[in-house]
C-alpha cells in the first residue's frame, strides 16, 4: 500500500465535509450566535443589576447554573473516561467515535464551569479562591482538579489531533493559505516516521490512562462538593460512585444524539454504522440499570432513614416537584431501559430517542438533587418571603444556559471544519496493521 | 413501531402519576387519620403537680405521618363522686402537648379509698369528636436524705402517704429508680424496692459533676399503677470534677490542614503535572526531528 496515495485519498473523500457550507447551515451559524448575544445581553444585565434578577436567594443560592456545570462537566468526564478507554484497549470502534468523544470532552469542559462564574455574586473576588485557598476545603480541590483535567484533556485532543494536521498539512494544496498555514503550525514538523510516531503513540497512551484518572478524581470531588456538607439529601456515602455512573449516563445519551445528527448531516453511515448505535445502546442500558439503582438506592435510604428533614425534602420531591420527579426518575430511567432492552426496538432512531431522554431526564434529576434540597434545609426557613424560600428560575438564567449549548455546538461545529470527524490517520493506522496482521484485524475490522 | 414506543410511553407516565397521586391525597384527608390522646400527671421536686396531655393524629396507612392537633381546649378536672371540680383549661401548643402545673398548695379531693382522680376531656368541634382520659392515683411524699458519715455518702429514701387523718403510711413494694442529672438525659445508677417505706444505698464516688463538683441526685417512681409519676431531688457536692477533653485540633476554620492532606495532594498534582511534563517534551522532540527531517536534501 502507497501510503501517500491512500492519505491523499482520505483528504480527498473528508476534505469537502471541511469546507462544507450550505444555506441551512449557515442560518443555524446564525441562529447559534444569535443565542450567545442574548446570553451575552443577560450577562450584562446579571453583571450591572447583581443577582437580583436571577432567581438565587439567600436560601436558594445555587440554581440552574450549578445544574448547568455539573452536568457539562459530568459530559466532559464522561467522555475523558470512554476517550481514554477506547484509546488505551484500541478498540475496534476508536476510529468511528473517538474524535466525537474527545471534542464533547474539551468542549463541555470549557463550557461548564463558566456557568460556575455565574453563580458567583462578586466575580471581582474571583482572585481570592487562589489567594486564600484552603487545601481542606473540597471548593479548592474541585478548582484544582478542574484546572489539571482541562490542560489534560486540551493536551490529550491536541495529540490525537497532531497526524491528522500533518495528512491535511501534506494534502491541502487547494487549500486556502491560512489554513495551510495553520495545518502547518499545528502539525509540529510530524512526518509520520516511526520513531515520532512510536513517541506519539508512546505518550498518547499514558495520557489516555492520565485523563481516565483525572475524570474520575475530577468527578468525585464534584460529588464531594454536595456530599461532604451535612444537607438533607446531599449528605450520603454513595454520591461520588453515583455521580460517575450518571455521568457515563449521560455522556453516552450525548455520544448516541452526536452520532446521529453527524452521521445524518455529513451522510458518514458508512463510518458511523448500525452496529455502533447498537453498541451504544447497550452500554447505555447498562449504564441506566446501574444509574435506576443507585437512585433507587439513594431515595430508599432517605425514606427508610425516619429523619425529620429527609421526611421534608422527600414531601418536597413528591409534592411541590411531582412531575419533575416522575420525569426524572421514572420516565428518565424506565423508557431508555424498555427501548434499549426490547431487541426489535433497537433502531437507530428509538437508539437515540432514549439517549434524548435520558439526557433530558438527567439533567432534571441534577435540578432534583440541588433545588429542593436547598429549598428544605436541616433548621427550617422561618419568617421570611415565599420567593426567598421557593426557587424558580428568570429568563437571564434561561438566556444564559441555552448561550451556553449554543456556543458548545457552535465550537464543536467549528472543530468539524478544522479536522475530519473520522480520524484518517485511524484508518491508515488500521489498514497499516492489516497488512502487518492480516487475520487478526480483519475481525477488528469487521465491527467498524 | 414508533406508535407502539409512545403507547409503553403514555402507559408508564399514567401508572406512575395515578399510583402517586392516590398517596399524596390520602396525607391531606383527616378520614385517614387516628386520634393519639394520651394523659399523664408527674409530681415534681418541689411537689407542685404537672399535668400532660398529648393530642397527635397518625395516619393509619403511613403511621410514620404525624400531625400534632394544635389549639385545641383541654380542661382538666378533679373527680369527686361524680361531681367534677375544673382544675384548669390549657390549649395544646404547635406540638400537640397541653400542660398545666399547679402549686404544692392546691386542694385535691380523693375518694374513699384515697385516690385522687383526674380527668382530661376535649369537648367535641365541628371536625373532630370528644375525647377523655381518666386517672386514679394516690398523692406519694419521697424524702430523699443525702449524708456522709465517715467518708461514705449515703442515700436514704423515704416514701409514704397520708390518710385523712394526715397519718404517714410507708410504702410497700413499690419500685424506685434513682439517677443523676445530665446534660441531655438523666443518668440511673439504682434500681430498687422500697420497704417499710425506706431505702439506703452507698452513692457511688467515680459520678462526673459540674466544675464545683455539684451534682443533682434524682428519685423517681415511673408509670405506677397506685401512684403515677413522682419525682424528688437534690443538689450535694459528691460529683468528680473531670476535665473536658483536649480542644479538636482540626477544624473546618483551622489555618493549616492536616499533613496528609498536603502528601496526598502533592503527589497526586506532581504525578499528574510531570506526566504532562513528559508529554510535552515529548511533542517537542518530535518538532525537532520534523524540522530535522525538513532540513534533510531530498532524493
């Protein structure tokens, strides 16, 4: 096998999926950026007027951004985890749904915490978290945590990017001259020979074990954050294991709804096949199993407990917040379960129907875990107004959460133009060990 | 297919809304509710006597599900044959209870037998029904003598009653429980039988007291079906003076945490941070031999 003939040959076949642009998709452009004005407007307004004109109180001091945060970074960690591990056991799967999970892991990872900078009232102190750190508390090591996996995963997308920009660097002579410039610089001098490429393969993949690592401490302190303080509702032994589990939950319905829409718009069905839905789909059955009975395991020792304040904030849940919680934990659990366990279900479509609600159900679950339990504290809210005690939500909020998933498409859009969705040098990696081993990777190959 | 998805759908969301919503009417109707009403009266240290009543209603599903009766008149009254002499009208409180204390003066009529007997009665409104509770008891005196005679300390009870004619009759196989004062609950150190209407025992000298070393010694007859609830004491200085522990040294405010704190987190940020280190060298030994590789004449 030529090995030039064939990366041109890739470029030549991914390249137009780069410079792609149609009058839809630049209206959706439009559209994303619109939506980041708006949020942008609202922040303004959040900066100048304070507070005030979000729905936070004193009692309820965290609201949809908090939920906003953890569940983005529950996406980064959960794609740190399966990047990782998709790279570190070379699975036959990497080259369809590596680079989709590595770009959800960076992009949410950038997204999520500035909704945590919403939350904060004087964002001039913002310096003091450093200054006045203090090692024992779990705020400092959420903020350090966050900081090393966010330079990892940025590190870990950079190298599996780096043969990619080398193939478009060396096939790009159409191309117009920012870009091959920027092919240029990106690609670091790599030229494929086997000692860089032995050196790349080398540090990707202790770094493919570092970012599971770090996703999983990142997590767990996230978890910490809730767990470690003695609310009702928050205070438990199993939050960090639960966490992750829902963040795979999670992360997974978000991997199944990208597949889909980039396998629709771009027509890469024949890199993005069935079997992967399907493979997906299980694991996310797996994962709702799991995730069904950690919540069940969480809401049962809180009933079975005969605590006054656990009593308070389960009436809360199945009072006030009837609907979310059947949503949440019923409807968010059970339809993904019977979709993705009924074997005749499992098309492509119900494949990504359940992710949709799980997704949406997760996120719910996250606004059940913070709201109502602040809304119900361990010494009762006395002598003060409803709206101080009761949270809901301003259209500043709102604004700001959907500036927030407008600009993670609109990035990851961005990043499709930059490189192929479909990592090629995957594909000349793996036809490269099919020459090499013949019989041992036709059977890998079989699956993508 | 997609047709049959969202009927499982509809069907899921209709059985988990009927299902909770049954449960969460059956909490708000007072139908399925059972009336707790219990009456108790203690005579206390200074022999005033303390009336109790509580008025909860429990749900008979969920008999987790308490909701104390709030504001409802509790008349108490003194019962003599047959005619009721009204001691006094309390209102239950936010938690249920209704208690009234009246002074070691008060004038209590017994019957022949030399039982006094009270009555505690809720008259009926237009939500709920009328309810009484009834007690007999007879009015016990407990003197409790504390001395130390050559270094021992020494408790001495003495129980009785008075008959009409204000004769002291000792009390006879009645048991007692001594204790002595905490900070949250009384702690007992004896459980015994009176005699004769007398008990003595040697106070035990390893009982934490306060700074001073005072400490209240308490005797109590509890639940007794002749007479009631008793209780008698006294402050005397037997107690041991124990220092409180040292003061935790970490705190969530402590300026410095713990060193493992720093080990750990120090291991864990140099192990992460050198192995980004590596990586990066790595990337640009790679630049070097690219920009070697560049330089090189080609064939």
């Amino acid at each position: 096998m030529d090995l030039d003939i064939r990366k041109r040959e890739l470029v030549k076949e991914f390249y137009p999926i780069l410079e792609k642009t149609t009058k839809w998709s630049k209206i959706w452009i439009g559209f994303l950026i619109t939506i980041i004005l708006i949020g942008l407007v609202a922040f303004v307004l959040q900066i100048v007027k304070g507070h005030e004109i979000t729905g936070m109180r004193d009692n309820v001091v965290w609201g949809i951004y908090i939920i906003n945060f953890i569940f983005f970074v529950c996406l980064s960690y959960s794609g740190a985890f399966i990047a990782g591990i998709l790279h570190f056991f070379k699975s036959p799967w990497k080259n369809s749904v590596s680079r989709i999970v590595e770009i959800i892991t960076v992009l949410s990872l950038m997204v999520g915490p500035i909704f945590i900078l919403l939350c904060i009232g004087r964002l001039d102190r913002l310096h003091y978290l450093f200054i006045y750190s203090r090692i024992q508390s779990p705020i400092a090591w959420d903020v350090l945590a966050i900081l090393t996996d966010l330079i990892g995963c940025v590190l870990y997308l950079f190298l599996t990017f780096i043969p990619d920009f080398a193939i478009l660097r060396d096939n790009s002579e159409n191309a117009p001259k920012w870009r091959r410039k920027l092919y240029k610089f990106l690609a670091i001098g790599y030229q494929d020979t086997p000692s860089q490429r032995d050196r790349l393969y080398k540090i990707t993949k202790t770094m493919s074990v570092m970012i599971v690592a770090m996703a999983i401490i990142t997590y767990t302190v996230l978890a910490w954050i809730f767990s470690l303080t003695l609310q009702p509702g928050w205070n438990s032994t199993i939050f960090a294991p639960y966490f992750i589990v829902a963040g795979i939950y999670s992360g997974f319905g978000v991997i199944i709804i990208s597949m889909f829409l980039i396998r629709k718009y771009y027509k890469l069905e024949h890199y993005i096949r069935k079997v992967h839905f399907i493979g997906a789909g299980i694991i996310l059955l797996v994962m709702s199993l799991l995730y069904g009975y950690f919540t069940f395991s969480e809401y049962f020792a809180r009933w079975f407990s005969h605590n006054r304040a656990n009593h308070f904030l389960l009436d809360t849940l199945f009072g006030r917040y009837f609907w979310e919680f059947i949503l949440a934990n019923y409807v968010g659990v059970l339809v993904p379960i019977v979709i993705l366990f009924v074997k005749k279900f499992r098309t492509i479509k119900s494949i990504t129907f359940a992710a949709v609600i799980a997704v949406l159900g997760l996120w719910l679950n996250r606004y059940l875990i913070v709201v109502p339990t602040l809304e119900t504290p361990y010494i009762p809210i006395q002598d003060t107004r409803p709206e101080f005690i009761q949270y809901s939500s301003t259209w500043i909020e709102w604004a700001l959460t959907f500036a927030g998933i407008a600009a993670f498409v609109l990035f990851f859009i961005l990043i499709m133009k930059l490189v192929p969705i479909i990592p090629m040098s995957g594909i000349i990696d793996n036809e490269r060990e099919k020459i090499r081993k013949p019989k041992e990777v036709t059977q890998n190959n079989m699956l993508w | 297919m997609v047709n049959k998805l969202y009927q499982y759908f509809v069907i899921i969301l209709l059985v988990g809304f009927m299902s909770n919503n049954t449960s969460f009417a059956q909490k708000n109707d007072l139908k399925n509710y059972k009336m707790l009403y219990k009456f108790n009266t203690v005579k206390q240290h200074d022999n005033s006597r303390l009336f109790e009543v509580s008025f909860v209603a429990s749900n008979k599903k969920d008999r987790k599900v308490k909701l104390p009766v709030y504001g409802a008149d509790i008349n108490f009254i003194n019962v003599v044959n047959e005619e009721e002499i009204l001691l006094g009208t309390v209102k239950t409180d936010k938690e249920g209870f209704a208690r009234l204390t009246l002074p070691e003066n008060q004038t209590y009529y017994t019957d022949v037998e030399g039982y006094i007997n009270f009555l505690a009665r809720f008259e009926s409104t237009d939500a709920l029904k009328s309810i009484e509770k009834e007690l007999a008891i007879k009015d016990v005196f407990l003197e409790l003598d504390l001395k130390e005679i050559d270094s021992i300390k020494k408790v001495t009870l003495n129980a009785y009653t008075l008959d009409s004619l204000k004769t002291k009759i000792p009390l006879e196989e009645t048991g007692v429980i001594f204790s002595v004062g905490g900070f949250i609950s009384n702690l007992p150190i004896k459980e015994a039988t009176i005699k004769d209407g007398e008990y003595e025992f040697e106070f035990p000298d390893d009982i934490p007291g306060d700074a001073e070393g005072n400490i209240d010694v308490f005797v109590s007859i509890e639940d007794h079906e002749d007479y009631g609830n008793v209780v008698q004491n006294k402050n005397v200085p037997w107690g041991i003076f124990k220092e409180q522990g040292k003061k935790p040294t970490l705190t969530l405010w402590s300026h410095y945490a713990p060193i493992w704190m720093y080990v750990v987190l120090t291991i864990l940020l140099v192990g992460v941070w050198s192995n980004y280190i590596y990586s990066i060298i790595n990337l640009f030994k790679i630049k070097k031999e690219g920009k070697n590789l560049e330089l090189e004449p080609k064939d």
